[in-house]
C-alpha cells in the first residue's frame, strides 16, 4: 500500500509541472484512486506496472509535423502534437462550433461520475482538448480529421474530447494517432460523446503508434432515443493498447455498432474492453471484434452487454473471431452478457484459430507464395471490419498502412 | 512430361498409393478411373504438393525434374494445375485480386514484368467467356457462396488464365448437369494443345464422351491395375467396378 501511493505519487508529480488548467475536484478524486494491480479484474489481463515505473513529462509540441493526413480526403483539419491542441480548422457554418476545450465546457457537459484512474488523470491534467458541437438538425457535409502526433521522448500526451450531436445533428469523425518517431511515450486519451434524439455520429479512429507506444482510450458514449453511433476501431500498431468503450443507450429505437480490427506482431499488447448499457426498449447494438495475432503478441477482448429490467425488445449480437499466427501468440476473450429483461434477443460468438490450411494450399497450388497467402488471406480477413468504414479514402488509407506495416506487396 | 515411377504414399500413417507408374508426354490425355477411395484424389494432390502426405518411395518427375522437391508454389509455377474435387471458399479474398496476384507470381517466375491491368482484364473477359462464368463471379470471395457447377467453371477458368502444362482435373464432372459438363469439357478441349497435357480423374465414364481421352488407367487400392484405350472406359461402365476386383482375385489366385 504504501510503495504503491509512492509509485502513483512519483508518477503523478511528473506531470504536474508547467500545468495551470486542471480540476481540482479531479485532484481530489485521485487521492482516493489507485492503479490497477493484478487483482483488479477489468485489467487482468493488462499490465500497467511498466507503464507506472517510467517517469514521463507532458512535452512541448514539436515543430516538424509531418503529413499525416489522409491523402484526397476532404475534411475539416484538428491536430494535435504531443497532447496541444495545435491546428483546428474552424467549420465555415456557425451551426458547427469545433473549437479548444476549456475545463469549464467539461464540467458543464460531462454526464457521469467517472471513477476511473486513467480517466480522472486525464481530467485533472489535460491541458489541451477539443469540443464539437452541432447545432440542432446540422449536418456535417465533411468529416472531422482529428491527427494525434507524439514523439517518443518519454512523453506523456493528454488528449480530452467532447462532442456533442444536438437532435437530428450527423457527422462523420476518423481520428489518427501516429508516433513521429519510435520511444517509449503515453497517450491518454478521453472522450465524452452525447448523441441526441435522432442524431446520427460515425467515428473512425485509426491506432498506428510505434511499438514501445503505450495508449489508453477511453469513450463515454451516451446514447438519446432514435440515435445511431458507430465506431470502427483499427488498431495497426502501438505497444500497449488499451481501448475502454462504454456506451449508455439511454433512450428508445437506438442503433449501436462496435467494430474493432487488430493485427498485432512482435510484443504488442492490445485490449479492447466494450461495454453496452441498455437501459431502454427497442434497440439494436452488435459488436465485431476481428483480430489477427502473430510472434508474441496478445489480444485482449472483453465485451459486457447489459440488458436493463425495463430494456425489452433488445438485439444484441457480439463476435469475436481470432487467428493466431504463432505459437506464442495468444488471446484472451471474454464475453458477459448480464440480461435482466425477458424478451430480448441477444447471441455472442468468440473464436480463436489458425488460418484455414486447405484454402492456404488452394492459393499456394496456384503459385501464389505462402507470404502473399497470408496476405490474401490477412486482408480477406480484416475485409469484415473494413467494410464498414464507408469512407473509400479513409479505407485507402488504412489498406495502405496495413500494407506498409505487414510488407504486403499485393 | 510427366513420369512417376514406383510411387508410394501415406497420410497419418496410412499407406494409401502402393506403387503408383504413370507416363503422361505432351499432347496427351490420361484418364483415371476407380471406386471411391481408390487414391485418385490423393495421387492428384501428391502431385500438387499438399504437404500432408509422406512420399515413402518412388519419384514424379516433371519435365526430368523432381517434383517431390519443389513446394506447391514452385510446381504450379512451373506448369503443374491441379482442379479441385472440393475447390475451397475463401471468405474476404476476391477471386479476380487471387488471380492477379497468381497470374503475376508465375510471370515473376518466368521473368516478365507483372501484366498492365488493361491486358489483365481483357485477359479475364475472354477466359471467363470460355467457361460461360458470370461477370459478377470474378469479383465475389473465392468460391464462396458459388453453386457446385460455378466452383467447377471456376476451377476450369482459373487453369484459362494461368495456361499451365500439366493439368490435373479432379472429379471436374461431379455434381454437373449434362450443360455445365459440356461446358467444361469445351473450356478443357479448348485449351488442350499438343504442348501440354491432361490427366482426367473422374468416377463415372460420362465425361470422357466429352473429353476423349488418349489412355484409360483404373485405379485400385493406390495402384494402377489396369491400362487401356478409350474402350476401357466403357467396359468399365458397364462391368463395374466389380469386375476390376474379380479379375484381380482371379490373377491373385493364379
Ligand atoms: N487426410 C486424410 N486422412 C486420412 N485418410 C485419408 C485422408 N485423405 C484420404 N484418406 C483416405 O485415403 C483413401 C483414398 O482417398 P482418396 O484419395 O480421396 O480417394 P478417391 O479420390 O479415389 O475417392 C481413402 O480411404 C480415404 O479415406
Ligand atoms: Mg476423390
């Protein structure tokens, strides 16, 4: 107990430097949070103790920000560097406000009472986020491109959103978070989503960090009535990766989609946690999980769906299928459905194997090279995921990541 | 072209082909006849290269080189096709991004550069005309969600477009209605010249009034035990398969 309040304490005092915007109520809140340990089941399976260990500054922005845009896109253009909110191409419709958030706009909006360490961190340190409002019944004609650059300098990037949809509002946003350079650094990133009555928000968010990179995501997704949220998570690389997805659908005839594509190598750690809360009648959630694991990476998956006593008429689906590409590669997958209402229809799947030996040979007896297989076959199999990033330069543009950090030469 | 010598092969331990002879030269085409079970498809498939099966003994030589040495991929590239009993469904891989990705490997292989996407195409067009595929076939997964007949026309344009020198047709002729087999048998006599050569693997003598084949080989328990002309075909047909097994009590008798 006490070695780990000095632990936290180091860890914290490292950041706590050149800030001047943080929530004291935040502060005070993290005086009663500790780290996961290994008793702590939702991070069983992930280990922060190598993350905690490190002493890690809230860096500078760093000048040279390479072009990480999505090639073609059309898009409004926010970047971040190391945590600072550094370019934000404000919407030429004021029923749009894309604009720096203050700590003032996150105490007026945030919803819940969030009691979780990485996430109060992230409220007492940030010093640097985004907020985006549409008006009622506005619809976003562009996506939103949110680009997150971090160096590997032992950094420590903060990164805090809120987006709001007012009733009947639709967007389109795709996040990328890239590494300028290799190193061990931190993205802590929060956000907070409100879909109202009839609004419509599809996200996008592309993991492509360096190998040592370690990332921890967290959504607050609160769902209104007739609403539809999709988010298609594709992780393509980074060290540690921990997504936290936690969704309230909080009202009638609401859509939810979670789609999520890893393909991991060498020591990397991924950890998808998804959670959906049906606290009403009539909706429909369904989650896809595809992962591919090789050398002696690991997967994490860890779907919760609750299905509340008065939620009748729910459709939940889960699946989850895996391809382990190594021996040591290995999964951990884990569904829990806790339902408390009668009528609903709920089914999950999860699947760990190999690729299919008869359709490798199938493609090899027609002088196609094991790597290239792997590689058809790698992509027919992401191909479940991808479909449903509908934007064709964002998929370009994840095909071509895909390509250059497998070499597939197809 | 092709000369298998002696040939014995199990799978998990069991000993399937005892003694496989074959000689197959260019220009020709070989049937091979004989009860389920018999081998047919395991001798078809040793000479594709599925590494599941142990080569005990004896050798396949194609063109005087060592087949039982090349991988799957390097005997394909060299001219050997094999069309599948039971092609395989390939969930999420476009058929027209597999075949480019094959066609382009064997010319790697040959030394040309990949073919410009236009010629590919056009390329493409005129073999899936030949076996009468449905455009929309090319770009669905591999095989999935094909009906039988498709899985086989498939089977057929794929040898089309990679124009190998041995090809080995498994049980094309299973499970088509009398037009498809036509259809087949057009797509294989189509593309039959006197420099390659086909060896037809069928359990029924239906397909050779199509494909009229230069010899007839029954197969029996992994061995060839009986060689003969088109007629053998027909004998067998009306016999039965019985027939081979009293012929072969009788010699063990004698
Ligand atoms: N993968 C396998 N494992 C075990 N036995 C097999 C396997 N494949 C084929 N066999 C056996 O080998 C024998 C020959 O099979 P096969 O070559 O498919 O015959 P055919 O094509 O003539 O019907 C059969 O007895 C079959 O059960
Ligand atoms: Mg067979």
């Amino acid at each position: 107990m006490g070695e780990a309040l000095t632990k936290k304490n180091r860890f914290l005092s490292s950041l706590t430097e050149g800030n001047s915007t943080h929530s004291y109520a935040a502060l005070k809140e993290l005086e009663h949070l500790d780290f996961p340990n290994r008793k702590t089941e939702d991070w069983r399976y992930t280990r922060v103790a190598p993350l905690i260990n490190k002493l890690l500054r809230q860096s500078a922005v760093r000048p040279e920000t390479e072009n990480f845009y999505i090639p073609q896109l059309q898009s409004h253009k926010i970047v971040f560097s190391n945590g600072n909110l550094i370019k934000n191409e404000v919407a030429d419709n004021n029923r749009i406000t894309i604009k720096k958030l203050e700590t003032s706009d996150l105490l007026l909006n945030s919803q819940a009472s969030i009691d979780e360490i990485f996430t109060t961190i992230n409220t007492a340190y940030t010093h640097g986020g985004i907020y985006i409002h549409l008006d009622k019944n506005t619809i976003l004609e562009k996506p939103i491109e949110i680009i997150h650059l971090i160096d590997g300098q032992n950094t420590f990037a903060q990164i805090r959103k809120l987006i709001v949809l007012e009733q009947g509002a639709e967007a389109q946003i795709v996040e990328g978070y890239y590494s300028s350079e290799t190193g061990l650094s931190f993205t802590n990133a929060v956000s907070e989503i409100i879909v109202k009555d009839n609004a419509k928000l599809h996200l996008d968010k592309i993991q492509f960090e360096s190998e040592e990179h370690w990332h921890i995501n967290s959504e607050y997704v609160y769902q209104e009535s007739n609403s539809n949220f999709t988010i298609n998570t594709i992780t393509l690389n980074g060290g540690t990766v921990r997504n936290g997805l936690n969704i309230s659908v909080d009202g009638n005839n609401c859509e939810t989609n979670l789609n999520g594509l890893y393909l991991l190598k060498g020591k990397q750690h991924v950890d998808n946690h998804t959670k959906v809360d049906h606290k009403q009648p009539h909706c429909t959630s369904s989650e896809l999980y595809k992962g591919m694991i090789d050398d002696q990476a690991t997967g994490v998956f860890n779907g919760k769906v609750f299905v509340r006593e008065d939620a009748q008429k729910i459709e939940a689906f889960q699946q989850n299928s895996n391809i382990l590409l190594s021996e040591n590669a290995s999964m951990n997958a884990k569904p829990e459905l806790e339902i408390y209402a009668d009528d609903v229809k709920c089914s999950h799947g999860s699947t760990t194997g190999q690729f299919d030996d008869e359709a490798l040979f199938y493609l090899k007896s027609r002088g196609i090279s094991e790597k290239n297989a792997h590689a058809l076959m790698a992509a027919g199999f992401a191909e479940d995921v991808l479909v449903n990033v509908t934007n064709e330069f964002i998929k370009l543009h994840i095909n071509k990541l895909l390509k250059e950090r497998f070499n597939w030469e197809l | 072209m092709l000369r298998i010598n002696d040939l014995h092969a199990s799978i998990e331990g069991k000993k399937i082909l005892n003694g496989i002879t074959l000689e197959v030269n260019a220009g020709e085409i070989h049937a091979i006849m004989g009860p389920n079970g018999s081998g047919k498809s395991t001798l078809a498939s040793v000479i594709a290269g599925k590494e599941e099966y142990e080569i005990e003994s004896g050798e396949i030589l194609f063109n005087n080189e060592e087949l039982t040495e090349l991988k799957p991929e390097e005997r394909a590239r060299e001219g050997v096709f094999l069309a599948f009993q039971y092609p395989v469904e390939i969930p999420g891989v476009s058929n027209i991004n597999f075949l480019r990705t094959a066609l382009n490997e064997k010319r790697a292989h040959q030394g040309l550069d990949p073919m410009a996407a236009k010629e590919f195409l056009a390329l493409v067009k005129e073999k899936a005309a030949l076996v009468q595929l449905d455009d929309k076939l090319k770009n669905r997964s591999v095989n999935e969600g094909f009906s039988g007949g498709e899985k086989k026309r498939n089977e057929i344009f794929q040898m089309a477009m990679l124009n190998p020198k041995l090809a080995v047709l498994d049980e094309t002729d299973s499970g088509l209605d009398i037009d498809a087999l036509r259809i087949v048998a057009h797509g294989v006599n189509t593309l039959k010249s006197a420099e390659n050569a086909t060896i037809v693997v069928t359990h029924y003598q239906r397909l050779l009034d199509y494909i009229v084949p230069d010899f007839v080989h029954v197969l029996y328990n992994g061995k060839i035990v009986k060689t003969g002309s088109k007629e053998l075909a027909l004998e067998l047909e009306e016999k039965g398969y019985d027939w081979i097994k009293q012929e072969l009590g009788e010699e063990i008798q004698a």
